[in-house]
C-alpha cells in the first residue's frame, strides 16, 4: 500500500486540506508502480537513492538546517500572520479527537513514573524526565495497541532514546552509564523487527523529541525552533525509510511529537521524495526548497499533558493528540486496527447515555432546590462555537461584554481576565457601572449540553453545585469576609431569535441557557503565589491559617464542609485599607459535603485520611487538609503520590516521624502546637475547637499587623508549647516564631 493505510489517510486529509490532496495527485506512475509491486525494492532509482544517501550523511547540522528554514516557518506562525491561509494546518480535526476520547473511555492507560515538575527553566531531573517520557511513550503504544489490536500479547513496539539522527539508540540506564543522557534528544516508538538488539532508524514509528520548552512564550504555539527541529529530524526519519527495505513502505509521512515536561503538540510531516534535487551542492537549500514545496507540514497547537502532580491529563486534547497520532503511526506499521475508532465510540454510546442521565439527574435536583430562581443573562455578541479544549461550552475572550439580568433588572458585565487554574476555568469581570470592583465569573454549560467527560462534571460542581452551596450559606446567614459571595447566578440569554420553547430549555445557539454564577471577591490562586514567589514568610502562614480556619468554622456552622482544601482552592485578596494586607479566601465550594452521601474531593497531596479511606469526611478533615496546605505554604516536600496507598503511606510516615510538626515549628511554634492538635483529632468524631485556635492565632496576627512584635529568633527556637503558655503570657513579645 502506497501509504499503508486507507482510514487515517482520509482522515487526516480533511485536517490537511487541499494541498495534501495535490501532492498526492502529483504521485508520478513509475514510483506508484514501484510501490505496487510485492517486492519490496526501493523505490527510487539507483543514482538517487546513492544522492539521498549523500544527504543522510551531509545534512548532519541543526543549526544550519534551522538557519536556511527559519525565515519560511516564521511567517507561517500565528503571532506573526494574520491571513489563516498562510499557517500551517493542523493535522487532526476536533472532531476526531473527539471520536477517540469517546473512543477511549473507560481504557485504564498507566503510568509508573511521572514528569518531575518544576517551576523554572533550570533541569535538575533530567533522568526522571526521560524516565517519564519512555514510560508515557510506552504507555501509550502499549494502551492503543491492546485497546484496538490485540488484546493479548506483547505489544509489538518498544521505546529508545538516540541522540542525533543516525546515532545509536539507548535506553535510560545505557544512557547515564555511559554519560550520554545530557546529549539524548528525545525517544523513539521503535517496531520490534526480530531478536538481534540492535535498534534502527528505520524502523522508527514516531519520534517524540523532549525539550526544555516547547513554547513560543506568549501563546499556546510552538516556538519556532521546535518546527525547525521537528521538520530536521522528521526529514532524516524520511530519508532513511527510504533508503531501507523494511522502511520503504510504511508511509511517506511521520508524525513527530514535539514535548517539555509540561505541554506538548504534533507536527506532521512527509512528501515525496523523488522530488528533491540530490545533485545539488548546497544540499541544505536543496532540502529546504523541497520542503517548502513538495512536502506537507501540519502542526498542532499545543496544549498541556502533564499536569503539576506530574500525571499525564488522559482525556485533554493535549494528550489526545498525541494518542491519534500514534494510533496513525502503528497503523502506518501495522495495519488497520481490529476495532476502528469510530466503532469503539459507538460501544461506549450505552455508558455514555448512562452518564448522561446520571448528568441530568444531578442538575434536575439542584434545580429544584433552587426554587426556580434562575435568571436571565443576556450575552451582547454572537459567538463562534470553535472549541479550543473539547468543550461543548463556548469560551469568553478579554474584553468581552455580556448582559446579565436577575431579579433586579439588567447588568452588564465585561470580561477583564481568564483566569487558569488546574482545570477549571473563571473569569475577573466588573459591571459597567462599577468599573473598579472585580467580580469572579464562573461559566458552567447547560444541562442538556453536559457531556459525560470528567470536564464537563467538574464544570458542573464549579458552576451549578457551587451555586447550590453558596446559596444555603446565604440562607443560613452564613457570611465571613474569608467566604466568597454570592452576588448573582443565573442564565445565559444570547443575543439575536431564541426559539426555545420553555424556560428551562435551550435553543440551538451555543451560548442559549449557560449557567453562570457571578461572586465576589477576585483573588490570587495560593498555587500561582507560591510557584510564583516560593513559600511563605511566618507572618503570611499565620495569616493564611487564621483565615482558612476562620472560613472552615463559618460554613461549620451551616453543617457545611469544603471537601476539596488544596492550593488552587485558597486565593489571596490584597486589601488597601491603609495598609496592605492580605486576606485568604476558601474558594471553589463545588465539593462541599452537606449530607452523608456526598462526597469529597479526592486529592492524593491534600485530602485527609479519613476522606481517602473512607470517601468520607470526619469532622476534622478539612482542617487537616489545611495542615497538609500549611506544610506546602511553608515549603514542605510534598512527595508525588500515585495511587490512594502511597499517598496514605505517606500521611502515616509524615505523622508519625511527626515532620509535619517539625516543618512548621520552623515557622511558628504555635503553627507545631495546631498540627499536633490536629494529629490528636484525625480521624476521629470530635469536632474541631476552632474558637480557641482562632483566639490564639489572631492575637499573633493582630500583634503583627501593629508591625512591633515580630521577631524571627533564627537561631535559639525555643521549643514550648506556646499554645500552652499563650494564655497567660500578658503580652505578644513572649512568642517565638
Ligand atoms: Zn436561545
């Protein structure tokens, strides 16, 4: 088969667009004969596959390559042009991603080791990185290869790191014992051909090249030296298919995933080779010219894949694109699967329907209780429906205006900022009346429109439970400056005809009947502050305490607990009423537990004990979640947790060597005292007493605040039990911090 496969081919061509169409029309018939016949002879004639094997050899230098490219993969980036017609294609349509998520549902891909986060640019863990990247390559071919092949057996591909083009291969542990990871340029999905050990180019399915930073610093693209090097090594993989027997016929395109160890995207690339001029004697210009205008580049916009707990994100289009492209790479190999994409997403449409009741069934409940409340919003502009994640919900861009209505009539509201946090999104907008006071805006989607993804779930708790909860605080009384407010929630009116039939419904408009929930106030994520600014002085962790815990005893009061107290979940508000002053803020109340059958978050770093045991809450667990955030904030070594089991190991071995205790006696003496405290409760039915811990710690705070009583004693701890002493001390010079 001239190019190995019929489906993908398609497929991708519809991402393609027209050219591909073109170059595969421009097929000249001596070499479509070649390829058709059974031997597999080379399909070139002697004298160009001696000059191709000429530029196997001369075209060895990736700097010059990029230099004679730059300027042509330059105008084709999206910061610098505006005509689409000039950019790249992408290679896959949204749609097809979708089909595989549908695909894919329910295929458990397992990961042994994770990407090693880090916050800088610096690269302390390079082994773990590539350890991370072989074990995700791995995952994935061998997840793909059972999940559509075989169900059973050894996959029939393994995974090998080369350094440049034409070098040898190693695994990780070849490559620190022979002091060669520093120069490994990524890893390689390899088909087993026979016994013998040593791995050949040709025999390459798919390259995914690793560097520091894949981005182009400002959006999510590529930077144009990821192109470049994409498009040098994707040309030697070509060129050296093609010299190869074994090669020839496997497809005259390869799929290179281009990766740091955070984001990462696709460039395709192939054509015909009998079209490059191999007599030339620059033969750097000579490749160039052929790729500018015989072969086919498509690149992807790129997108996360691991997340900071270093766990690759399964369902996200940053993922998926790199599942589909292998997926095309093995069938290039291999040939068409057993069971196709398309019919595997049909099988999954019973589970699908299934959930999706279970999605109405959940709303439905919360509507009711909401005694039939919604409102009217309504959006100023007509949208475009394009999806940049696999939403089914439009997005809202800066500077966007839209029209809410509640009971008191109409307010108009524009977007300031996206706000990114995990994988939830928000906005900051403000009224045009007000134009100084920020409001937090959630955007949820409608009922009818909720996919049975774990995203559109959590969009629900963002948006429709977390109204829900927030609503029961204010009709308990419940109100606490560390609590967000309510300010309105309603839905989404667009512009333009409506013809929904009912209030409740929706019409064909994407943005018809969107839940959203306007609070208040904006704040800064403790997960940005301290990736941005590192841990917290003693000062600031006594504050975050105080205010955390203060938030937890408000919606106590309520019988209402948070379930899900982790970084992302806690903002800080900078108030300037004289002075600055910060003010923390339990946000994201989604997963609050209000009756037995709830359940909370599950967060293998922050969750307590009890809630990973049990899927339960005991009394104290968010405040012990607050514990395990306080070790965080005060730069305690969270370890990356895997699995329920290891994260459980870890709490009883922080417990009991009691390091959390020793973390925070650092800090403050009195921080030492509430973790041991803490300890004591864990677990059990007794409630926290949060008013003698909040005494304690607002009489240091607010001796603080006064700015005279701070004194770091650095060297002489003393090591009492200031809760202990605190009552009868008189005076806040006593305390150590
Ligand atoms: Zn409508």
């Amino acid at each position: 088969m001239r190019f190995g496969f019929s489906l993908s081919d398609s497929e991708s061509m519809r991402g393609a667009g027209s050219s591909f169409r073109r170059s595969r029309a421009g097929i000249s018939p001596d070499r479509g004969s070649c390829v058709s016949t059974t031997s597999k002879s080379i399909p070139c004639s002697k004298r160009a596959s001696d000059g191709l094997r000429e530029y196997s050899k001369m075209i060895v230098d990736v700097e010059t390559f990029s230099s004679c490219i730059e300027d042509w993969v330059l105008q084709k980036l999206p910061s610098n042009s505006c005509d689409k017609k000039l950019l790249f294609k992408p290679p896959f349509m949204v749609d097809e991603l979708q089909k595989l998520d549908y695909a894919l549902d329910g295929v458990f891909f397992q990961q042994l080791f994770r990407m090693p986060y880090s916050h800088h640019g610096y690269d302390n863990s390079r082994e773990e990185k590539f350890l991370a990247l072989v074990c995700f390559l791995q995952t994935i071919v061998d997840g793909l290869w059972r999940t559509f092949w075989h169900k059973t057996g050894e996959p029939p591909f393994f995974v090998s790191c080369p350094r440049y083009p034409g070098s040898r291969f190693y695994t990780i542990e070849q490559a620190v014992s022979n002091g060669r990871l520093g120069g490994l340029c990524g890893a390689a999905v390899v088909a087993k051909v026979d016994s013998d050990s040593h791995v050949r180019w040709n025999d390459v399915l798919e390259l995914a090249l690793f560097k520091s930073d894949i981005t182009d610093g400002k959006s999510k693209a590529f930077s144009m030296l990821s192109i470049c090097e994409a498009l040098f090594y994707g040309f030697h993989i070509l060129l050296l298919r093609n010299l190869s027997k074994s090669g020839a016929s496997k497809g005259s395109s390869i799929y290179m995933l281009v990766l740091d160890s955070k984001f990462g995207g696709i460039i395709k690339f192939g054509g015909d080779l009998s079209r490059l001029d191999v007599n030339s004697c620059n033969p750097y210009h000579a490749v160039v010219e052929w790729i500018k205008n015989h072969a086919e580049v498509s690149v992807s916009p790129i997108d996360r894949v691991w997340n900071k707990l270093g766990n690759a994100n399964w369902g996200d289009v940053g993922t998926l694109q790199l599942l589909l492209a292998t997926y095309y790479s093995i069938i290039q190999w291999k040939g068409p699967p057993r069971k196709s994409i398309a019919h595997l997403a049909t099988d999954q449409s019973l589970l699908i329907q299934k959930r999706r009741l279970q999605c109405y069934g959940l709303s439905a409940q919360i509507q009711n209780g909401h005694n039939g409340q919604w409102e009217t919003i309504e959006l100023d502009h007509q949208s475009d429906q394009t999806p940049n994640k696999l939403s089914m919900r439009p997005n809202l861009k800066e500077g966007e205006v839209i029209r809410l209505e509640d009971s008191q009539g109409q307010v108009k509201f524009q977007i300031k900022d996206i706000i990114l946090v995990g994988d939830s999104l928000s906005y900051s907008a403000f009224t045009l009346d007000q134009p100084c006071k920020l409001f937090t805006l959630y955007v949820g989607v409608h009922p009818s429109r909720l996919e049975p993804s774990w995203e559109a779930m959590s969009l629900w708790y963002l948006v429709q439970r977390q109204t829900k909860i927030l609503n029961i605080m204010k009709q308990q009384g419940v109100s606490s400056k560390n609590l967000p407010e309510l300010i309105l929630s309603g839905r989404v009116l667009h512009s333009g005809h409506c013809s929904k039939q009912n209030p409740g419904d929706c019409c064909e408009h994407p943005w018809c009947g969107t839940p959203v929930l306007v609070t208040s106030p904006v704040g800064e994520p403790v997960s940005h502050i301290i990736a941005r600014y590192g841990s917290f002085c003693t000062e600031e962790a006594l504050r975050f305490c105080r205010d955390i815990l203060t938030s937890l005893k408000s919606a106590t009061s309520a019988n209402i607990q948070h379930g899900d107290i982790c970084p992302e979940n806690i903002v800080r508000v900078i108030s300037l009423n004289g002075r600055t002053e910060s003010l923390y803020i339990a946000v994201s109340w989604g997963r609050a537990v209000l009756e037995d059958r709830d359940s909370p978050a599950m967060n293998l770093q922050f969750s307590s004990v009890y809630a990973l045991q049990h899927r339960k809450l005991c009394p104290s667990s968010d405040t012990e979640s607050l514990i395990y955030l306080l070790y965080f904030v005060c730069g305690g070594e969270m370890q990356q947790q895997d699995s329920i089991e290891s994260a459980l190991r870890w709490r009883e071995r922080c417990w009991a060597k009691r390091m959390i205790q020793h973390q925070l006696g650092e800090v403050s003496t009195l921080l030492k005292a509430f973790a041991d405290y803490v300890d004591s409760l864990c677990g059990t039915p007794y409630p926290v007493d949060y008013d003698i811990w909040l005494r304690r710690l607002n009489r240091v705070v607010a001796c603080s605040d006064k700015g005279k009583c701070v004194e770091r004693l650095e060297t002489s701890l003393r090591f009492e039990d200031v809760a202990e002493t605190s009552g009868t001390s008189g005076g806040c010079s006593s305390f150590t911090y």
